[in-house]
C-alpha cells in the first residue's frame, strides 16, 4: 500500500494503491494528501481486522443489489416474491433506487421509516423495513458494505385490533350468507384452516368415512395477483387432520356423488380453482355484512378455532400440530389473542348487575382527584 502525488493542471491529486486480499491492485485517488493518508490508515486497519472490503463494491447501486437479492433464494416463495416486488417497486427503488448502497446511512433509512409512519400503518410500515433490512444485510454478506445500516431503527407497534371471536349462531348466519360456499366457513372454523389451505382442497384430500382431511395444496397469490397452487409452507403445513362427524355429513352433501377426485371441493364458477379478490369481493364481503358481522376476516376463523382447542384444555404440541405450525411460538402467539379473546368476553358475560354500581363516578363540582365511588366497602383496622 502507497501514496503517490501526481502534479496536474489543477494542482496537485494523491493516489493510493492498495493491494486487494484476492491480489488485484486497486487504486483510488484524493485531492488533498490529508485525504488520501486518512484512507489509507482505514484501509491498513481494515485489512489487519479482518474486515476489508472494496471501496468500489459499495459504489453499486441499491436497485442491482435489491435485485440481486430478489434472485438469491430460490426457495422463495410466488407469493413471497409477488410483495417483495410491490415494496420494491412502490416504496424503496423510487427513493433509494439510485443510491450507491454504501452511501445510505442509518440517518437515511431513519428518515424514511417516518416519512412511511406519516402516510401508512404501522404494520405495512414494520413490513416493508423488514425487506430493507434483509436486502442490506445481503449486501453486507456479499462483502459490499461492512455495516448495515439497517440499526437502530425503532418502530412502533401497531394498535392491537380487537378480534371478534365468533360463535355458533353467527358461524351458522355467516355460513348460510355464503350460499354454496358456505361449507367452506366451516372448515376454517372447525379445523382451524387458512383461507389457501381451504380453497387448495380437492376431493382426493377428503375421507369422509374415516373423518379425516388431508392437507397438501394450497393456493396462493403469485406476481400480479395470479393464482400459484402449490405446497404448503412449511413440512408442517402438510398435515391430516381429523373431523367432527358432523362437519364430514356437511361436506359429504356438499358435494356430487361421483365427482372426480381431482376435482376442487370449492371450484369457481368456471370449475377451476378459486381467485381470492373475486372470492372476497363476490362472496365473502357481502356474506360478512349480510350476517352482521363487519370486520371480520376468514383468518379470524382460524382464530376461533384456536379459541376453541383453549376452551377444550387442548396441549399446545396438539394445537401446533393441527394449526400446522412450524414454531411452537406461533401458536403460543394465537393461544395468548385466544385467551385474551376469552377473557374479554368473560368479563362483559359474568359482570353481575351489582358491579355495575361500583363504577367510579366524579362528583360535580369536585376536584379530579380523589374519585369518589358510589359505594365503598367499610375498612377494619
């Protein structure tokens, strides 16, 4: 590594050289010899550390690095793609597109999270920074940057929505809304199902005389909003589940005598396989509003069945299983909304008539402290 002066028109420049770990030589060049002494002790500390990297790797531009990075997992999923492409395209390659990636600084993506906060939600906000994260710490693996600057960076927690949990009659309003699709409420309910999971049934999944179905497609939205049918997302969502003989009568009416084991249980109307925006805005949206239940989503059927495995003191291995989790603390998360669902309604059930008149109330004209109650049980010392 060395300093060279090269007298020019303009003056005076200073070169380093530098010789790379793989052998080249790399050259870079400074106008001041303060400059290029500054650089070149970082570079000899760099290199004693362990932890050089080329100068020129961090001159490439954030959008080849994001889309080096959209083509290095090729286990990633259709559906998984498709909303890395919508962050990329709306959010990030706009502002950061043509940004060198080692000039993005923790300052930067501070500054972007919150123009993001002033203009969305929490959560799609959480999401899109989480695609920003994992592609620089890609950059800082493929030894383009030292750092991510990606640290430090709090977000906020999104306001927790109440989840309704619903019960018999409503299942059955909601079911009977839905017409011939309503068997598919149902299974969501009943065997704790996700909307793709339920909609990837074919008839081959179905053993109704021994009451068991069979989990092995799912369908998904690929790029565009195209349908992707495919496996589940993990070993465990591969999963054979056991039903109520009831829900095996339901499904057994629901469908032709004779139909074709590749067949879909819940076919279109042109026989093939469901597309979820016009299922939602055909069937469920109107279904929801027709049964009184505005809010709802399919998932928080999932949701109720979580709450019923609660209910029936069911071990949480048991639940991870027929939820088809693949981390226990997937469904330890759905247990704790559950429980806290139980409890809620617990309390506004079991309120007896007399709390009602043990509520704090304030006397007009008093200060705001203390309140005064209308009834207050006597004390012994």
């Amino acid at each position: 590594m060395s300093i060279h002066r090269r007298v020019g028109k303009r003056g005076n420049t200073y070169e380093v050289r530098l010789r790379a770990p793989d052998g080249r030589e790399i050259s870079r060049t400074f106008r001041t010899e303060r400059e290029a002494r500054a650089f070149e002790a970082d570079q000899r500390a760099a290199m004693h550390r362990g932890g050089w990297i080329d100068p020129k790797a961090a001159t490439t531009l954030f959008r080849l690095v994001a889309e080096r990075w959209q083509h290095s997992n090729p286990a990633k999923r259709p559906s998984t793609m498709a909303r890395d492409d919508v962050t990329l395209r709306r959010h990030l390659i706009p502002t950061l597109g043509d940004k060198p990636i080692g000039q993005i600084t923790p300052a930067d993506v501070r500054t972007l999270v919150m123009t993001w906060l002033r203009q969305r939600k929490p959560s799609s906000v959480s999401r899109d920074y989480r695609t920003l994260a994992a592609i620089c710490h890609f950059a800082v693996d493929q030894d383009l940057i030292a750092r991510s600057p990606c640290r430090g960076i709090k977000l906020p927690t999104g306001a927790h929505r109440s989840v309704h949990v619903v019960d018999a009659d409503e299942l059955a309003r909601l079911a009977k809304a839905m017409g011939d699709f309503g068997p598919m409420a149902y299974v969501a309910a009943v065997l704790g199902l996700r909307w793709g999971e339920v909609a990837g049934l074919k008839v081959r999944a179905l053993d109704l005389q021994n009451h068991t179905l069979t989990v092995s497609e799912q369908i998904t939205r690929g790029k565009g909003g195209q349908i992707v049918i495919g496996l589940p997302k993990s070993d465990a969502g591969r999963r054979t589940l056991s039903m109520p003989a009831a829900l095996a009568d339901l499904l057994r009416d629901h469908l032709d005598s004779g139909t074709d084991a590749d067949a879909w249980v819940f076919p279109s109307t042109s026989g093939g396989p469901l597309h979820y925006a016009n299922w939602y805005h055909r069937i469920w949206a109107p279904a929801v509003a027709a049964a009184g239940l505005e809010g709802l989503t399919f998932h928080d059927l999932r949701r109720a069945n979580a709450t019923g495995l609660v209910a029936a003191g069911v071990d949480v291995k048991t639940a991870q299983t027929r939820l088809g989790h693949s981390s226990s603390r997937l469904t330890l998360d759905l247990y704790a909304q559950a429980v806290a669902a139980r409890n809620r309604d617990a309390a506004e059930r079991s309120e007896p008539p007399s709390c009602r008149d043990l509520r704090p109330t304030r006397d007009k004209g008093r200060p705001r402290n203390p309140v005064s109650w209308r009834h207050r049980p006597s004390v012994r010392s």
